[in-house]
C-alpha cells in the first residue's frame, strides 16, 4: 500500500466521481483509476462501485474508510511537523539550565531568541550541574548553560557567556551595609546560611579554612529563595551571585579581598550534530553577549 493509492480512494469517496477526484489530485483519471485498482487488489476486494448515481463506496471500502482517513491524517501531521520544522515553527528547543543561575541575566538572551525566532517552543529544564550534563550527554536536552568548572567532559564544546561576580547578602541593618565593599576577614565568626546547591561551595570552604575565616553555618537549603528569606529575616548572612539575587529587604555588596566570580558558559555535545534551532540558539546568545561565534 503506498500513500498516493490511499490518497486517490479518499478523493474519491469524498467526490463521488473519479474525474473530479483526479482534477483535485493533479493526476490524469486513467492514472487515479490505476492506483485504485491496485489497492483494490492489495486488499483483495472492489472499495467502489460506479452506478447512475455516481461512486458509491463497497461493503469493504466502508470498512477500510476510517482506517485509511487515520493513515492519511498521521501523513499530514508528519508532513507538517517536518515543515515547521524547516520554518522553526513549533519546534521545541530543550535547555538544561543550572539551577542556581538566577533568571535576571538570561532572561534578557531568552527575549533575544524570542525576537529571532519567535514561533520556537522553548523548555527549561532546571537542575544540579550533573543532572543538566547527563541530560545533554543523553540528549534528553539540546544545549546547556551552566557554571563550566573544572572537570568538563571531553565531549562538550563550551563557550563562555558571561562572568559574574560573588555578593555578601545581608540583613537589614547589618554593620557591614555602610560599606561599599566587603572584605572576607569581616565575615568571621558571622552567621552563616550555607547555599548547599552552589557549586562553588567547596571553592568558599577552601578559601575561608585558608584564610582563618569561620563562618557558622546556622542554617543550611538548596533552595535560593529560601536563602534570601532567611537573609532577609536576620538569621545571617549568605554569598550570592549577582544575578541571582532577587529584590527585597536584604542589601548586597561585592565581595573583596579576594573576589569571587562564575563563568556562565553555553555547551553542546561534540558527540552529534545539534539541530538547526539548536545552533541559531547558540549564535543568537552569543551575538547577545558580545562574544565570538564558532560553529554550534
């Protein structure tokens, strides 16, 4: 059974007349009545019958009527998904998106794609810098922005996005928010909210036992908002990204002596070749960023 056959039987069991179901296929009668006869004889059964009246559908052919209607509709909705496709209209673009990276910065690169492409379905999906890379790995997402630390797998090709610094949130009224700047010695023996998702966490502990600096870790959450709450109630302090931090009734100020900061990076799999909306991502968020542009 070929598509073209089930094609000219619905013409013209919806015509009633081979010759007008073969003007509206675009094909000569001689040729429609062909490809009919074939699947007639596919089947092992006459599907129409002429008579004064017009074509009238068999016994048969009312049988296999809905069941051929269905194959030519999953037809038309393949050829459909293909051609938005080849538009990159609906088509769904999956984003891991690590899940301390705060939505004020890329927010601003999601509304550039928008604009670019803006009947692409786009899906962020939020996790631990291991899940969005075994995502990627697995292809159950197309591209990933992340913090890019040491180790990178061999197979991702990753490029820089943006750097952002490290803040010291405070509660309101803290001795320190006079300052225009704060240096890690000051935090000393202050109470702590410990982000336990931040993936350079390691990274401060290290710094902080380097220097003799305690910090008293007097509650600990994976969740960032809950961070900025405790912050904001005066149960402590916290270190966040910039763009992280979310308005309210905390204050923020960079933290020196030494700084901190994050590369947020963009990365794909060298393992396969990423789809076309895929690589319009890339180069639109790095056209954003003001970065360089190699190929995705």
């Amino acid at each position: 059974m070929e598509m073209h056959q089930v094609r000219y039987f619905l013409a013209v069991s919806e015509a009633r007349s081979f010759t007008r179901a073969a003007e509206h296929c675009h094909v000569s009668q001689p040729t429609l009545t062909a490809a009919i006869k074939k699947l007639e004889a596919e089947l092992g059964g006459p599907l129409l019958l002429r008579d004064r009246g017009g074509v009238k559908l068999t016994p048969l052919g009312r049988l296999v009527l809905p069941r051929l209607q269905r194959i030519d509709d999953e037809r038309r909705s393949v050829a459909l998904i293909a051609e938005n496709h080849r538009r990159l209209k609906q088509v769904p673009l999956r984003i891991g998106v690590l899940c301390t990276l705060g939505p004020a910065r890329l927010s601003g690169y999601l509304a550039a794609f928008r604009a670019v492409a803006p009947g692409v379905e786009v899906e962020l999906q939020i996790g631990t810098r291991d899940k969005v890379l075994r995502q990627l790995e697995e292809a159950e997402v197309d591209l990933v922005i992340t913090h890019a630390a040491a180790p990178t797998p061999d197979w991702c090709v990753v490029t820089p996005l943006y750097n952002e610094r490290y803040l010291v949130v405070l509660p309101p009224g803290h001795r320190l928010a006079a300052q225009d700047t704060v240096r890690l010695a000051e935090l000393s023996d202050e109470p702590y909210i410990d982000r336990l998702s931040c993936e350079m966490r390691e990274e401060v502990g290290a710094l902080c036992a380097s220097r003799e600096v305690a910090l008293y870790a007097s509650y600990r959450t994976e969740r960032e908002e809950w961070v900025q709450s405790l912050v904001a109630a005066g149960v402590g302090f916290a270190f966040m990204p910039e763009h992280s931090l979310l308005p309210g009734a905390t204050t923020a100020r960079p933290l020196v002596e030494p700084s901190l900061q994050r590369t947020v990076s963009l990365l794909r799999s060298g393992d396969r070749t990423a789809p076309p909306v895929a690589k319009l991502f890339w180069r639109t968020l790095l056209e954003s960023a003001g970065r360089p542009r190699p190929g995705a």
